[in-house]
C-alpha cells in the first residue's frame, strides 16, 4: 500500500471541490470534513450543487480543480478503494426493471464480491431493515417510488459499508415510510459515517446535528442548527403574561435584563387589563427559563402565562441562502 493509501482519522475529506459544466459552475472551493461515525446532512436548493458533490465523492465525476478523500482513499488515484467502502444511494434509482427484488438484490451482491453464505446474510438483513420482504419476488417495474426507493436502499447496504451516501434518501416516501427510514439512519449511524443531502428542512432536524449548506455551488454554511441559528443573528423568545399594573412593569423588566442569557427585554402590550406583558429575547439555547421562574418566586410575580418561541432552521436558512427556498 503507498503513501496514498495510508488512512486518515476523518472519514471524509474535501478541499476546494470545483467543478464546471462548460461555462456553468456548478461548485466553487468547496472544502468539509466529515468524522467517522457523524451524520452530516448536506441542505440546499434545488440545483445548489448537493448531487455534483455526492457524485464526485462517489467517483462518478472527476472535479475540475480541487481534492477529496473517502475512507482516507484518494477518489482520484484510489477510486477502486473508494468504491469498495461506499454505499450510495443516488438521485435516481439505479434499478432493472424486468428484474425481481430478490435477483436485483443478488446480482449487486455478486458484484459487491460477496460470497454466497455471506450474501445470503446481507440479502436477510436488507430485506428487513428496508421493510420489502412482502415485494421480495416481484419485478422491480411493478413496484411503486416508495418501494422502489427502498429497493435502492437495500442496494446501498447490501455489502455492509462503512460509509453511506444518501442523495435525497426519502424522496417519494410516504409519511411513515419516511419516518423508517429516519430510525434506519439513526440506527446505522452507530457503525458507519453517513451524508446524506435534502432540500427539506425538518429532515435536517431529526436526522443531524451537523449540516453544511451550500448555495450557488458554494458551502456557506458548516455547523449545528444552533450555530446556524446564531451566526445569522436569530434570538429565542419568551412571551410572558403577569398580574400587575404600573409601574411594576419597569422594576420587572429591570429583573429580567439581569438574568444571564437574556439579551433584550420589550415592555408589550397586554391583551387585559391589570396585566403586563412582555417579550424577551435571548441567545439560542440558553436555559433562560428557570432563572426567570426564580426571579417570578422571588419576586411574588403572578405569572399567567408563559410561551417559549424557538428559532427555526428555515428562518437561519432562508437568510443564508438570501432568497429562500426554490421549487
């Protein structure tokens, strides 16, 4: 094995990925790592630039300018090593449609390099983890998106990779569908690094704790959801309702301003008399709420109402991208 075989700690590695479609770019320097065992969730519009990535990491484009390694392979001198240790399940399904589940399954295997006792292990497992034993012996061109999708799935696993591509892993999925394979990713990222890429925004939520977001061809964003949130400037907010009148409503405020966390605190208009309300914003992810109940009881507030309004990642997304999300 040479030098450039050796393997790195990171499971994925990209730097200055560019690629260029004739006059088009379709990625510009485009650089990230990935840690062996993350989930990383690649979030973009349509046409952002989320497949031309997956494809190149998964040697099926060569980039224009730029580097990568996978499972510490260089996909451009150790594309065969690259392969080997991939799953991917891409945008569209690389299925045979006159083929059954079963023989579908088998003939990847086989070219996978797996023997037939431990192909029929694999054939087993995928089977069930992508919930199709019930269309196992039907042609693939009878089968709907969503099991055809899960068909694809079941492709991408089948010979126990340690690193799992997923372009779009849900499309075509009805709700519960979706919600399985969810719980399947969980569960396989506890053995295996995963990337996986949606313009769906609540995939991100449930699916990641880490997302880059890329843009134009371009990551603008790398990080949690909570530092996304907190890098364009987003506030938590506490709506809070108490029995009173003036003015209290100032001493209170004064209280609030002194709680860590908190950034700002807005006198607002109460909804009824002998109340007051008022808004408070503070940094994502502080617990501001049990110190402003300590307050309340040391203060002999009569609190009516309290309401807790979190930012969202399509709030922090929307202003990332400077234009929302397309169709």
């Amino acid at each position: 094995m040479t030098d450039s075989t050796a393997k790195s700690e990171a499971a994925v590695q990209t730097v200055g990925l560019t690629m260029r479609f004739g006059p088009v770019k379709a990625l510009e320097n485009v650089t990230f790592t990935v840690q062996k065992g993350e989930i990383l969730g690649m979030l973009g519009r349509n046409g952002a630039g989320k497949t031309t990535t997956m494809r190149i990491l998964t040697t099926y484009l060569v980039p224009t300018a730029g580097s990568a390694r996978v499972a510490g392979f260089d996909i451009l001198t150790d594309s065969l090593e690259v392969r080997r240790r991939i799953g991917y399940l891409p945008e569209s399904v690389p299925v045979y449609a006159e083929m059954e589940v079963r023989d579908y399954l088998r003939f990847v295997g086989r070219g996978r390099g797996l023997g037939r006792e431990h192909l029929r292990g694999r054939m087993d497992y995928v089977v069930d983890k992508c919930d199709i034993r019930t269309v196992y012996r039907r042609p693939i061109g009878e089968l709907s998106k969503g099991f055809r999708q899960r068909v694809a799935m079941a492709q991408a696993l089948i010979h126990d990779p340690e690193i799992l591509i997923l372009d779009e892993p849900t499309s075509g999925l009805d709700p519960i569908q979706i919600q399985g394979v969810r719980a399947l990713v969980r569960e396989l990222a506890q053995t295996k690094t995963i990337i996986f890429s949606t313009h769906i925004l609540q995939e991100i939520e449930v699916m990641t704790k880490r997302v880059v977001v890329i843009d134009g061809g371009r990551l603008v964003a790398d990080g949690s959801v909570e530092n996304l949130i907190r890098t364009v400037g987003l506030t938590s907010r506490v709506r809070l309702l108490i029995e009173g009148s003036k003015p209290a409503d100032a001493k209170i405020a004064e209280s609030l301003r002194g709680v860590k966390g908190v950034r700002d605190v807005k006198i607002s208009e109460a909804d009824r008399p002998e109340t007051l309300a008022f808004e408070v914003t503070s940094e994502p992810g502080e617990r501001v709420i049990p110190a402003i109940m300590a307050d309340a009881l040391q203060g002999a507030w009569r609190v009516i109402d309290l309401r807790v309004e979190e930012p969202r990642l399509e709030e922090a997304f929307s202003r990332l991208v400077r234009g929302g999300m397309s169709s």
